[in-house]
C-alpha cells in the first residue's frame, strides 16, 4: 500500500500518524467523561481503527528508516520522521489497551 510517491510519500505518513496520535488523545480525554457501557465499547472500536491506522503506517513509511550515528561509531539511529511513526504507533496501541481495561472493570480512574 503507497499513500504517495517518494520523499511526499514519507512526510504524508508522518502526517497520517500525527493526525491518528492526536486522534487517539481526543479519543482518551472524551472516554474520560463517558459513564455509559455503549459509549465506552463506541469509544474502544474507534481505538481500534485508529491503532490499526497507525500500524498501517509503520508499515506503510518507505523512507528510510535509519542513519549512521553522527559520531561515526558504527550504529544507527532511527529517523526523525520514522520516530514520529513508531511513538504515535505505541501511544495509540497503549490508549487501546487502557481503555480496553477500563471497559473490563480492571481499572476505574481513568
């Protein structure tokens, strides 16, 4: 699956994974007020689709993904680009997570 062409094609999902990660936050701070089961099971099926978005992102970035270390000792670093990626990939799949325990009962504060 290609969003878009070449170095566009990177930036549009970095772009779609801000969107998703911002997404996900307004999901959490709206279930935040929610008392009602059906909105809280509404509110963790929008989870879902918003952490398969952001895998699909992961997924989906060809740019590339590394560099050499800046002081030539031989590792790699990630990217910014692929950064931004990967930290709104695990803030939406740990959203889905919180309100998937908050759905079961595990947890009540939140």
């Amino acid at each position: 699956m290609r969003l878009a062409g070449g170095v566009a094609g990177g930036v549009a999902w970095v772009g779609l994974a801000i969107v998703v990660g911002m997404l996900g936050l307004l999901n959490l701070a709206w279930q935040t007020y929610v008392e009602s089961a059906g909105l809280r099971l509404l509110g963790v099926a929008a989870q879902i689709v918003l952490t398969v978005a952001a895998a699909l992102a992961v997924w989906g970035y060809r740019g590339p993904r590394t560099v050499p270390s800046p002081d030539g000792a031989g590792y790699r670093v990630w990217r910014l680009r692929f950064v931004i990626i990967v930290v709104a990939a695990f803030g939406d799949l740990a959203i889905l997570v919180v309100l998937i325990l908050r759905l079961v009962g595990v947890i009540s504060g939140v």
